[in-house]
C-alpha cells in the first residue's frame, strides 16, 4: 500500500527505513545521493500529495543558484536517475528481506512507502544419516477415522504450502521482470554510445592516471620534476578518489552491457597496448601521461595556466570559441574549497584505425569523476546523443565535449553540457 497520510508510528518507522537505506552498501558512500533521498523522503511525510519541482530540489539540496534553469541544466535528473538505479540494486540484494519498500516512480521526484511481506523461507529437508527401520501396521477400526482426518489435513497443508510456493515464485518472477525491464531500458542508450567498445571480442583497456610524485606522505608530496628530481625517489602508487569511484562505474555499465573490461595503471601502459586494444582513458594528460604520446583532443586543450589569480592550476583552452564562450575554462580557485570544475569526453582517433579512443579527463579528479558518471547514467548519455544528432542505435562519431561540474564538499553534484564539437 502507498502511503498517502502517515500515522506517526509509521513515519518513525518510514524514517528507520530511510536511515538504513542511506547507511546501506548502495547508498552509503553516495552522499549527494543520501542527501537527495533524505529531502524527498522527508517531503513525502510532511507535505503529502505535493509535488516537488527540479528547480526546487536544485536550490534546496544542491545549493544550485536563483538563475538555476531546469531545461538547460539536466543535473537534478541525472541525480534521481542514480537514485532510483540505487534503489533497485538495494531491493534486489541487501534488502530483500525489507518489509517496507521505498520507491521512486518515473518521472517524479515523489517518494512512496509499502508495507510488504518478506519472502517465505524455503525449507530444505535434510535426510537421516541413517534412516530408521519402518514398522509397518495394521490400522484398527477404531483408528481409521483418524488417519482419514490426518490424510486430510495433510493434503491441505500440502496445498497451503504449494500456494505459498507458486506466489513466492510469481512475485519473484514479477521483481525479476521489473529490473530486467529496467535494466533493458537503461542500456539502450548506454549500448547506442558505448557499442564501439562493448561490441568487440576483446575487453577494452581502461588506463587510469596515476602520477609519478616526490616525497613523502608523512613529509609531504608533490608532483615529479624530471629536470630537477632523482628517478630513485619516485612514487608512482597513487591515484585520485575521482578515478577510483570511475573505474567502479564502468565496471557497473560493461557488466550492465555483457562486456568485460580490463585496468590498467597508466604507468604500466605501452604504445603497443594502444594499436591492440579499444582505450578508455580516465584522467587528464597532466597525470595520464601516455596521453601525451597518443594522438588527443584539438578543440579542448588541456594546459597549465600562466596567469594569476589561477597560476600553476590546470585549464582547459577552447581553441575555437564560440561567441560569448571564454577562450579558456578554468576550476573553481585552488586556494579555496574546489566549487566548480571543468572536464572533456573525447571520442578521438586511435594509433590503430580499427580500435577507439575516448578520453574522460577533469582538471581535478572530482572532475574527471564527474566525466565519467556523466557518460554512464541514461539521462546524460541520452542528452550527449542529442547533441550529437544520433538516432538510437546508430554510429558514435569522433567528437569532443566539454563539461561544468559543480562541486560540494568534494563530491560532483551537478554537470551541465557546455559545448559539443565534432571532429572531421
């Protein structure tokens, strides 16, 4: 049942559920997520059968700005698309057993609560080691009246417990159903952009940057300087958070589209990979440097800034602006908490004709994180299609798209689709 108008017993109740959602191995290191479901939820107790608007969710929980504009910005749907994909992976795995359901419908931001009933323990009858003579008797007459009541009884429980089988299996089918129809429908777009590098007999490679450093963490760290630095004191181990949390998700969307992948650390990787294997780079050339020996973006630039108050940090120079468009994108200032980011997709040319490149870079890793949810999630790719004039199941051209990221507390909370370029 749906709940329209709680009674406080259930809305304490509502909330514990909402709690171990958020505390869940689904949800739990989603803190842009947690916090969207917690606002909506709490909104569906208090305020009952109103809707709720992109605009205000944007304002409300992702501190988005008064001039937040919901058709040109698609953050607010990317982030309940996550949500209701979290959902589906909690009640399929952790919360099977959950006797209250928390959904979110398509095409709303309205949470609904169900009570429902956890499903039947099958049991399994474990045989005697060592079974038990039979003793074999005569029923006496005064005995049958009995044994005719026990057959009796033990034909209906037969019949109880056959039913509660097949409407075991009937719901099981149905939530089967449901997440396979889900699932199917997720991956049309998903197999429309990724089919060049999920369509192959081999795992494309993904090369994860991971820059060489000097120092010490206890001491303090910063990047090589081959001019000036010994090879002997060179720490190649380390990668960002942004990096690690993409690799998960590619992972999520091969496996979601029957297609494995293969890591590697970019200081491991050789020229002879690139003419072998489709490439996904994740990290910008500043710290992936094979990038710099491969054949790369030409719209979307990245470049070391000369200039204060941004000297020393990494922008991304548009080498063909349009008008009112900057010449070059630059983060949020490094002296200050990061807010806002910049990051590219590039489908690019490879050294091997036959094999694609596309590189999911940011100027910091919360950006290239941000790259690469942003080409995982249907809502996004669906918008990056569009842009690229792409019918459903047709071919992905070469092309370069450049991205804004907002950021809170180091976590990328909203992207908007800055420009798109393809590549002749």
């Amino acid at each position: 049942m749906s709940v329209t108008a709680p009674q406080f017993a259930d809305k304490e109740s509502y909330l514990g559920q909402i709690d171990k959602l958020t505390h869940s191995h689904a949800l739990r290191k989603a803190e842009s997520l947690c916090k969207l479901l917690r606002y909506l939820a709490d909104h569906a107790l208090t305020q009952p059968g109103v809707a709720l608007k992109e605009y205000q969710i944007a304002t409300e929980v992702f501190g988005r700005s008064n001039d937040f504009d919901p058709q040109a910005d698609s953050a607010i749907r990317v982030q309940a698309g996550r949500l209701r994909l979290k959902l589906l992976d909690y009640y399929s795995h952790e919360g099977l057993a959950d006797t209250i359901l928390v959904e979110m419908p398509n095409g709303s931001y309205t949470i609904n609560f169900q009570h429902r009933e956890p499903p039947a323990p099958v049991a399994v009858p474990v045989p005697p080691r060592h079974p038990a003579p039979v003793e074999i008797l005569k029923p006496r007459k005064g005995n049958r009246r009995w044994i005719i009541a026990v057959t009796g009884l033990s034909l209906a429980l037969a019949a109880a417990l056959a039913g509660v089988a097949i409407l075991s299996m009937t719901l099981h089918s149905a939530r089967t159903g449901k997440e396979s129809e889900s699932a199917t429908s997720e991956s049309g777009a998903l197999h429309t952009f990724w089919s060049q590098f999920a369509s192959g007999p081999e795992a494309p490679w993904v090369i994860f940057s991971n820059a060489a450093f000097v120092g010490r963490p206890e001491t303090g760290m910063r990047y090589l300087n081959p001019a000036r630095d010994s090879g002997d004191l060179i720490l190649d181990h380390y990668t960002g958070v942004g990096e690690v949390l993409a690799v998960h998700e590619l992972d999520r969307v091969f496996n979601l589209l029957n297609h494995p992948i293969d890591v590697k650390r970019g200081s491991l990787f050789t020229l002879d990979d690139a003419k072998k294997a489709d490439l996904i780079f994740v990290g910008s050339p500043a710290e992936n440097l094979t990038l710099l020996d491969l054949p790369g973006s030409q719209e979307f630039i990245f470049k070391r800034l000369a200039s204060s108050p941004h000297k020393g940090d990494l922008g991304i120079v548009n080498v063909h602006p349009e008008p009112g468009q900057p010449t070059i994108f630059y983060p949020s200032n490094s002296s200050q908490p990061l807010t806002e980011d910049y990051a590219i997709v590039a489908l690019v040319p490879g050294l091997n004709p036959d094999r694609h490149v596309i590189i999911l870079a940011g100027t910091t890793t919360i950006g290239t994180q941000a790259a690469v949810e942003y080409v995982c999630e249907k809502e996004s790719v669906e918008e990056l299609l569009r842009s690229l004039g792409v019918q459903p199941g047709g071919d992905v051209k070469p092309f370069e798209a450049l991205l804004r990221v907002k950021v809170t507390r180091g976590v990328p909370v909203g992207v908007q689709l800055v420009a798109v370029r393809n590549r002749q």
